[in-house]
C-alpha cells in the first residue's frame, strides 16, 4: 500500500513537472521582442523600436522598463514609461512615448543624446513589459528580453602615418592619426606604443606588452615620440595605436598598425631645402626638413579672403613662438615665407610642429626637423 502511494505521488510530481513551463507560458499575457534592434548601433532613435505582443483580448496598460549596461564598467543608461497598447502586436517607436531617463553620468547622456552614439565596449540591453492595474500596481503576465551588442569601430579613428609596416629612418617619429567624428573638437587621445615580440601581431603587442611609451590626454592628432619615452631602437619592430575619449569616456581604437626604424634607411646627408610647401595637400602627411624658413603655399578657393594663424610646437606640444603669427589670404595662390632662423629660436635637428588654423575653421599641420645653415 505505502509502495502504491509513493508511486502515485511521484506520478504526479512528475506530470506537474512537465506541465510547469505551459503554466508560466500561459501566464505570459504580453511579450516584448527585441529582434528588430538586435546586431545594430543603438541610437535615441531606434532604442524603443522594439515589439510589444498583447495576447490579451482587449486593451492593457503596461509599464515598460529598459536598461542598457556595460559589461566591465559602471556606464548605463536606465528608463521607463508607461503606455497602452491593444490587442495583437503593437511597434513601439521613440516618437510616441515620453521615458523617463537615467544615465551613469552627464557626459553619457551627450554623447547619446546630442552626438547619437554609444561609447566603445560589449554591453547587454534588456527590456521589462509588466502590465498594470488601474491603480498603477505591477500585474502578473509580463515578460522580458535582452540583446547583447559590441560598440566599436575601427573606421572612425585611422592611423595615418608611419603607414602600416612602415621602415623608417627617424628615432623620434612623427605619429599621426585621424578621428572622424562631428565633435573631433572636443576629444582628447590615448597613443600607446609597445615592442613586438615573435610570433605577435600589432594589437596583440599593444594590449598584452609593456608600452614604451603610453600618454593620455592629447588634445591634437599627431605626436612627435618625445625624448622622456624609453628610446627606440634599430631593427625592432613596434606596434602602436591610438583610443579616443569624449570627457574621459572611451570611444573606440583605432586598429594598431607597425612600423620599424633601419639604419640603412637613414639619409646621412641634411636634405636640400624644398620650394613651396602646398599645406592643403601635405597636410598631416609628410616629415619636412626646414633649412633656416618655411615655404608655404596656400590656395583659397571658397572665399574672397582669410587670415592664417600659424603656431609652432615642440616635442612636448609646447607653443614656443612667443608672438602669434598672421598672414592674410586673398582668393587664389597665397606664398610666405617664415624666417626660422632669426624669428623663433629654434634646435638644429629637433623635430617641431607647424599648425595653420584659418578664419574658416579649417586646420592643418606639418611636422618638420629643424636644420640650422649655420650648422650645414
């Protein structure tokens, strides 16, 4: 008899084990798909585009909670709305609904909201719909769904120059990059540099080695290897890479790329001096020898005419000239000449930065070595 009972109550233990997942399936009374959003960039745009299913047989007001957070970091983005939806599937859309937000901090909120992107990193956004009661209390029968999303793209920040496998001859290069963003005004930059080891490649270089030289908080797009960093050597390959920030929030990397300094490589005899530098064309391109001056040309072609504002900066991103320099620019060829000899004190053979800012918000620059003819 007891054997009887025993086995008729794990008979039906067994049955109500089977029967449990239909039970909480028919409970479900709505459900939110996320599907429409899954794999893209979320943006204040489509973060609410997403599917709410009311298998209900009449209208529901539902409280709808969503949460975006960052796997590794304290960033997240939090809201919640209310709202009513009818029978059958209803596409929810930023433009219907009023949510009330909650952001990490301040400089999240800025981007997201007034530059439309997301900062660099994988994070998991999950979505809550519960409906409610005519007195605003939580009802069973809601769901929940997230998505996961890696941020990153390697096409909005490029390396420029040394180019890609690059041998150079320099000790002290000139590394240059660019950032294609909207804001680029208001971004400041990571440049790391570390040695290669056998068998690595360049990100791995960067993320996993020591770095010869790591500096943050560099407000221009190019980078003269300073003379504080360890020093670099002939005939080791170095990897480098540069992370852009937006108010000490990370936004990306740009992909690391290499390059190696031969000796063989090295012009023991100082250059000639060349004739006009055209700075729209070799802007951020090339490393010049400047003997003594700098030729400059400059083709105003939008305008009747502008002013030039030329700074020179050493390896430390220090202005050293102590007056500013203008020149006016009518429309059409514009050449100067900067005497550097007599109007900045400048070092034979130091690597300087020449930038040329104009009225018209464009700006350029052209890392150059100093020669003194003195000195030739």
């Amino acid at each position: 008899m007891k054997l009887r009972l025993k086995f008729h109550f794990l008979h039906v233990l067994f049955f109500m084990c089977l029967l449990s997942p239909f039970e909480n399936r028919a409970q479900q009374h709505i459900l939110v798909n996320l599907s429409s959003i899954d794999g893209i960039d979320i943006t204040p745009d489509n973060i609410l585009n997403f599917r709410i299913q009311n298998m209900n047989t009449k209208s529901t007001s539902i409280l709808v909670r969503g949460v975006l957070r960052y796997r590794n970091s304290p960033m997240s983005i939090s809201y919640s709305f209310k709202y009513s939806i009818g029978q059958g599937v209803t596409m929810i859309s930023s433009s219907q609904v009023h949510p009330q937000w909650q952001f990490s901090s301040s400089a999240l909120q800025e981007l997201f909201f007034v530059h439309h992107i997301l900062p660099a990193g994988t994070f998991e956004y999950c979505v809550n719909v519960d409906p409610v009661g005519s007195s605003n209390e939580v009802l069973p029968g809601g769901s929940d769904e997230c998505i996961y999303h890696q941020s990153d793209d390697f096409f909005l920040i490029n390396l420029l120059m040394p180019e890609n496998k690059a041998k150079i001859s320099e000790y002290y290069p000139m590394l240059n990059w660019v950032a294609n963003y909207t804001f680029v005004n208001e971004l400041t930059y990571r440049l790391r540099v570390a040695e290669m080891k056998q068998g690595q490649n360049p990100a791995t270089a960067v993320l996993r080695n020591q770095p010869v030289y790591d500096e943050k908080n560099i407000f221009q797009n190019s980078k003269v290897y300073p003379t504080y960093a360890k020093p670099l050597v002939n005939d080791q390959p170095y990897a480098w890479t540069v992370d852009a920030y937006y108010k000490g929030i990370l936004l990306g990397s740009a992909e690391a790329w290499q390059f190696i300094i031969k000796d063989d490589t090295v012009n023991s005899i100082s250059p000639a001096n060349r004739s006009y530098i055209d700075i729209k064309k070799e802007n951020g391109t090339a490393q010049l020898y400047a003997i003594g001056e700098l030729k400059l040309k400059y083709v105003l072609d939008k305008r009747k005419n502008d002013i030039l504002t030329i700074n020179i900066k050493d390896e430390s991103g220090k202005i050293i000239n102590a007056k500013q320099m203008q020149y006016s620019a009518l429309y059409g060829d514009n050449r100067y000449i900067i005497n550097l000899k007599d109007g900045v004190t400048l070092k034979h053979n130091a690597h300087y930065l020449l930038q040329v800012s104009s009225q018209t918000g464009e700006q350029f620059q052209l890392a150059f070595i100093y020669l003194n003819p003195d000195f030739q």
